[in-house]
C-alpha cells in the first residue's frame, strides 16, 4: 500500500512538474464549488441590487441608469427613520425575550432526560412546522377583538379586553413564539459541553444559583447565546407577512416597505437603498457577534 502511495505522488509530482504547473491543495477542490455557489447567488446579485439603488426611477421604465443618491436621501426623512427605529426595536425586544424565555428552557433541555427531551424537542419544534402566514392567522384568532382570549374574558365576566391587534405588542409576540426555537438550539449545544460538575463545585462552595449562572454557565455559554441572538435578531428585522397581518399601519417594517416599494410601487431603485440598508444592518449585527465571542474567549 505504501508502495503505491509514493508512486502516485511521484507520479502526480512528475506530472505536474512536466506540465510546468503548481499543485493545487486538496481543499481547493473542495471549497471551490461552494464559493462560485455564493460568488453567483449572493454576490452578484448583490452587487446588481447596489448599483441599482443609485439609478432613477422612471414610471414607464421603473429605473434608467441615470446615477443619483436620492434614493438614499429620502432614507433621511422621518417616516422612513421612524421605520428604521421600529424595526431596530422590534428586533431588539422580540432578541430580549427570546433570552429571556429560552435560557431557562435550554437549560432544561441541556439536563433532562432522553424522554423528556425527545418530548419537549417535538413541542418546541412545531412552530417551525408551520409557515409564518399559518401561525400570524392563528394570532388574529387570538388576539383579535372577537378572539379566543376576549371571548373567554366575556364568559368569565370580565370587564376587560384585549386590544393588541395592530401593534407592535402583536408582532413582538408572534415573532417571540416563532424565533424562541432558534434562540434554544444553539443555546442548548452550548450548555450540553458545560460539565455538571462544574456547577455541583460552585454549589459546594457556597455559590447561589444567580452567582453560579454568572458565574459558571453565562460565560461558558456565551458562545451559544450569541448565535441564537444573532439568529434571532437577522430573522426578526428582516419579516415580511408578521407585520403585514398583525402590526396594520403602526407595525409597518423594514420588509414591508422593500415589498411594497416593488410590488405597488415600483420603485426598484429605492426598494434596492432599502435592501442595501437592511443588508448593512444584518452584517453589523453580524460583526457585534463576532466582536462579542472573540472579546468572550479573550475574556475566558
């Protein structure tokens, strides 16, 4: 076998030294087909949606290549602005209860048993299951002003309505029931590695339960958390049919106006500023996160 290991290698030395030619690395071969995937899905559509967020838009040609940062500026006035600012909060409370809700559960999940989990897993997992127009439908049923939790106020005498419908309430709850799975999973891998016995020691040593997780589980975990952070924070920014069906005119978001601007409108060129601005939001948060995890193994 040996043998003919060294004969092959001389003879693709020989080969490549008759053809006058440099050996390419196994791992060329292997990344190649992933990265013309990404250069011809991704970049270059990427780079067409850039330049035509600065031509003009034309009403009979929807945009000429005529260059201009108008698109750009009308970003600057404040129904737009007020846009971006309710999409950064919707993304960063929906982020903070996803944390909030889903450390405790991927804690669970990290330490029950394999019954429990194979249950729980499945539970989690259905609200993926279903698609967001399904699930926002279901939260009309809901929360509407005729809904499941009105009607059961009504029959219990209850002088006291629901009226979230049309809000950004309304959106920050379907989208935290929606993302808290993606918050989970990454969550969960991270607290599986932390051995037991490095929280039993802390225990021993006098630690409370709150000094333990500070102490023991969130920094060990962080890595974790920040993937289903980033996640959950790229995804809830980025919704279309969610604010669409459950915010009404006050919920309106970033992927509404792309949508809108596109379809009724258009605009493509100003759809494109639109989308550039959303992409340059999703690699900022992206950046935060790597930032974070590297300041984190530092740190540790």
């Amino acid at each position: 076998m040996s043998e003919l290991n060294r004969a092959i290698s001389s003879y693709s030395s020989g080969d490549s030294a008759h053809r006058g030619g440099i050996p390419i690395p196994g791992w060329v071969w292997l990344v190649l087909p992933y990265a013309l995937a990404l250069l011809l899905f991704l970049a270059a559509p990427l780079a067409n949606i850039a330049l035509l967020s600065v031509y003009t838009h034309s009403a009979e040609r929807i945009w000429l290549p005529v260059l201009t940062l108008d698109n750009y500026r009308q970003l600057l006035g404040y129904y737009f602005l007020n846009i971006i600012l309710r999409t950064l909060r919707v993304g960063t409370i929906t982020t903070a209860f996803c944390v909030v809700l889903g450390y405790p559960l991927a804690y669970y999940l990290a330490r029950c048993s394999r019954r429990a989990l194979a249950t729980a897993m499945f539970i989690m997992m259905m609200p993926l299951m279903v698609s967001a127009v399904v699930g926002a439908f279901g939260w009309i049923v809901i929360l509407g002003r005729n809904g499941l939790i009105n009607s059961a106020l009504s029959a219990l005498a209850i002088d006291w309505r629901v009226d979230v419908l049309n809000s950004e309430t309304a959106v920050i709850i379907a989208l935290v029931q929606f993302l808290l799975p993606l918050m989970v999973l990454p969550l969960m891998a991270s607290i599986e590695k932390i051995p037991l016995r490095l929280e039993e020691v802390a225990v021993n040593l006098g630690a409370s339960a709150f000094v333990t997780w500070r102490r023991v589980l969130l920094p060990l975990s962080l890595p974790g958390l920040l993937s289903g952070v980033l996640l959950c924070f790229t995804i809830a920014i980025s919704v279309v049919v969610t604010p669409a069906l459950l915010g009404g005119r006050r919920g309106r978001m970033f992927g509404n106006e792309i949508y809108d601007q596109v379809i009724t409108a258009y605009n493509w060129p100003f759809a494109s500023s639109l989308a550039l601005v959303l992409v340059s939001l999703t690699f900022l948060a992206i950046a935060l996160t790597l930032f974070g995890s590297r300041w984190s193994r530092r740190r540790g």
